[in-house]
C-alpha cells in the first residue's frame, strides 16, 4: 500500500500542482481581480483640534481631493461609486503638520481588495486668526427710470471688521455691497443684495475661511438720484475779432446740445447754457478757424456733464468776406411816424432815396427794396418847414448793417381848415385775423392804387401810405387797432366809400 503511495510521486506532484493553478486560473476567470482609480474630495475630521484655541488652517496647495486606487472583484467594482469613498483627515491625528488620509468605502467593508489615497498624507497649514477693518463702497446694477442717473451711493455701516487666516485677510482690497436700484425715480434706501470681497486684481475672494460682523442684510444704502436733461449750447461771440472787410458769418457746435446732470431744482432753473466771451476769444481772423473749448469751466454750481460725456466742444468759426451794396427804395414807401398834431405831410423832388448797407456778400446779394423796412419819426419837428429827417431801418437780414447818414426831404405844413378841406376821411377798426400784414396788406394797397387821389391813413401818430406795401407794413397795424383812411383828390369820395368797404370785409380773410 505505502509503495502505491511513493510510486511515481514526481509525477503525482506535478499533477498535484498543475491542478492548483488550474483551480487558480479558473477562480481568476470566473471571480477576477480588478484596479481602479476614484477621486473623491478630502473631509476634514475634528476641526475643533485647531480652531478650539483660536486659530485656523487650510490644506496646503488647496488640494482638494486625493487619488484612491481600489482593488475589487470585478463584480463589486462595478458597483462602487466615488461618493461611496469617503476619504477622511481627522485633525486628531495630526503630527507637525502632517495628517494621514483613511480611506473607507460605504458599504463595501470587507467586499474589496484594498484602497490606496495618493498622497497618504497632507499638509495643513495653521494661521492665527486676526481681524481687520474695512470700508464698504457701493455699486449698483439694473437700470434707473429714464432721465436719471446715480448721484452718490452711502452705505450703512460704512465699514465692517472681517476675522480670518492673515493670509486671507492680506489679500482684501476692497469690500463692495451689490444694490439692485431697476426702475428708480427717486431717492431711496435699499438692503444690500450681496457683499462681495476683491483683490487688488478684482478678482473674488473666497469667503469660506473668513468671517464678518455684519452679513449683506445688515447693509443698508441710500441711493441719491441726480435728474438729467438736454440743453443747448449757447457761445458769446463778442470776442471774436476780424480783420477789416471780414466779418463772422456764423458758428458751427459740435455737440450743439449735451446731457447735463443735477438735482431737480437745478436742472429745471437751466433752459440752455451760455458760454462767455472769452472761450472764443480771437484777433485778425481772415478765414475759418477751429476752436475746442473745454465746457466744464463754464458750467454753472451744481450741475455738471452725465458719467462717461466729454467735456471739448468743437467750434467752427465761420468767416466771410465782406461788402457793400447801395439800393434805392421810394421815398413815398418810407412809413412815417410821430407826425405831428395839426400838420401835413409832403416830400421833396427826389422820388427815391438811396441806402447803403454793408455785410457778407451771400447776405447782400439776397438784400432788395422789398425786404427792407424804412421808417423816419417826425416827434422832434413841431413846426411847418422844410427837414432832413434821417431814415432809420427796422430790422435787416443776418449778417448786414445798414450804414447810415440817409435823409429824406419832408415838408411840414399845416392842416387846411375844416372849411377849406378838399379831402374825407373815416376812422376804421381792423377786424382781420391777421392785421395788415403781407396779403391783406397787398390788398389794401393794390385797391389804394385804383383811385387818382392821394390816399394815406393814420395809426397812433404813424402816417403811412395807403399805395405802398412797404409802408403799409412798416405801420404794423395789428387785429383791434384802429386807422383813419384819408383820401384827398378828384375821386376821394368814390376811394374813400371802397377802402371802407374792403376794410369792412376784413381784406380778404
């Protein structure tokens, strides 16, 4: 029996081995044996080690998770999960600033090979906690009602301490509190919606390691409100000096208007601001000229340009040459005012009267007898005889002067006696919408001009004649005023009974 035992023991052994790894190679196959990697995020135990005696740490490097490398059976890798692995620093364990990761798996105990964190050990850095004072400042999102803008911002506190690492607190430039201020009208007070930690990059600043007095609720801000509005640009152009035969022919602003700020009192006192004098301030000036005025110097207290507005206007001082023209009106066109109580009025030989006027050439070439508005006063000639009288011109088209020193020759005499009159006249009202300006006017003289006689009417001391359209307009009859039409000739009676009609009729209108 022993010798059937030891006969052929090599080759019993050798079967007895292969049969093992068999064993082996089938359980591998069947049960196999896997690695893989989970990264699951540090848990810090018993914190209180460290921050129990008034100190704090973080993890050096800021590192965050560990790698574990988990061997399994297949079949139960492929149940586990990375929140399944809790990888855990307990402070308790800490030795000179080293603390070892253990590594467990929820519900696996038992079930797998091993679990291996890399790195095994972390560091932590300890800091003692301090304290710090900062200034909160205030900025505000979302969009204000139209026609205002943010005046100013206070916030309340206006500053808070803020405790944590050294490190931590080293890092903070400012300290902001975020105010939502959509559909604003009027000044307020808010809560602030978040406080907010920046470095001197304005980059944010984790606040998990720092702590504060007052949290975003416990700041209030006031928002001042400035109303805005639009306004023209007016500049003094008395300063602007030219050479001899060259004269200002006008400006060119640009911006013409800017958007000013201020409180609604002061912005609703400004219709336009006017700039002095002395912003355009030139000598000799022979063609255009530019000019950048700075606007801020001249705007009044309290008020100033919206956020982001340039303060340089640009000013184009337009220069022309300039010229004299000579036009001859009749002297009968000329209206008359003032004349005398009791006295008549007749005219030298001369028929026309020539004036001069000097100006900018585009402007005198437009210049005609029909636009100008010649008038003499007679109040200083109290007496019958013969004057010069002076003409005088009631306004003129931009960029032209009338020179002066124009006489016209009038004749003063007294009234004939109601006994001797050979002429009629009737005072009328003017009822027309528009008085006698330019198609009534035209009217009333081209009527005026059907009949021989000499037809004048008087208004207010003015004597105008009745067959001049100049004349007629240059008496600026207005709707109410009344008139006294006097005809004086052959056919008087016959003008004066059809300029009372046409009157009557309202000339037109």
């Amino acid at each position: 029996m022993k010798n059937r035992l030891t006969n052929n023991f090599g080759l019993k052994f050798i079967a007895l081995l292969f049969s093992a790894l068999l064993w082996l190679v089938v359980i591998n196959i069947s049960r196999p044996i896997v690695t893989k990697t989970f990264y699951p995020e540090i848990t810090v135990a018993n914190p209180e080690v460290v921050t129990g005696h008034g100190q704090t740490f973080k993890i050096a490097d800021d590192v965050k998770q560990v790698a574990v490398t988990v061997k399994a059976e297949r079949s139960i890798m492929e149940k586990i999960k990375t929140e399944d692995i809790k990888a855990v620093a307990d402070l308790k364990e800490e030795q000179s600033g080293s603390v070892p990761v253990r590594i467990t798996i929820e519900g696996f105990e038992g079930d797998y090979k091993e679990a291996l964190p890399n790195p095994r050990n972390i560091q932590i850095v300890k800091e003692n906690i301090e304290n710090k004072t900062f200034p909160v400042t205030a900025i505000a999102t979302g969009d204000l009602q139209s026609g205002y803008v943010i005046g100013e911002l206070e916030t309340e506190p206006k500053s808070i301490d803020i405790s944590g690492p050294k490190s931590s607190l080293g890092r903070i430039s400012k300290v902001v509190a975020r105010v939502d201020v959509s559909g604003l009208s009027e000044d307020a007070t808010l809560k602030a919606d978040e406080l907010i930690y920046y470095d001197s990059a304005d980059n944010v600043i984790d606040k998990n390691l720092l702590s504060s007095d007052v949290d975003s609720s416990g700041v209030n801000i006031k928002v001042h409100l400035l109303e805005t509005k639009e306004v023209e640009l007016k500049f003094d152009q008395s300063e602007i000096g030219t050479e001899n035969g060259y004269a200002v022919s006008g400006l060119e602003i640009e911006p013409q208007y800017i958007t000013i700020m201020g409180s609604r009192e002061d912005v609703e006192q400004i219709e336009y601001i006017e700039v002095g004098s002395s912003a355009l301030r030139q000598e000799n000036l022979t063609e255009t000229t530019r000019v950048v005025v700075n606007i801020t110097d001249y705007l009044p207290e309290g008020i100033s340009l919206t956020e982001g507005a340039s303060g340089s206007v640009v000013v184009n001082i337009l220069i022309e040459k300039e010229g004299i023209k000579n036009i001859a009106i009749p002297v009968r066109s000329v209206a008359v005012n003032s004349l005398p109580e009791g006295m008549e009025i007749s005219y030298g030989p001369d028929q026309n009267v020539e004036l001069q006027f000097e100006g900018l050439d585009e402007a005198l070439e437009n210049m005609s007898s029909e636009k100008i508005a010649a008038s003499i006063d007679l109040k200083s000639y109290s007496e019958p005889g013969t004057y010069d009288v002076p003409i005088t011109i009631a306004s003129l088209p931009e960029g032209c002067s009338f020179v002066g020193g124009a006489t016209i020759q009038v004749i003063l005499t007294k009234k004939k006696n109601e006994g001797d009159r050979t002429m009629v006249r009737k005072k009328l009202t003017i009822n027309n919408p528009t008085g006698l300006h330019l198609r009534p006017a035209g009217l009333f003289c081209k009527t005026a001009m059907q009949f021989q006689s000499k037809i004048t009417f008087l208004s207010k001391n003015t004597s105008a004649n009745a067959k001049s359209v100049l004349s007629v307009l240059g008496a600026c009859i207005k709707k109410g005023d009344v008139i006294e039409v006097i005809c004086e000739g052959e056919d008087e009676e016959k003008a004066l009974e059809e300029m009372v009609r046409i009157v009557e009729e309202g000339l037109g209108e």
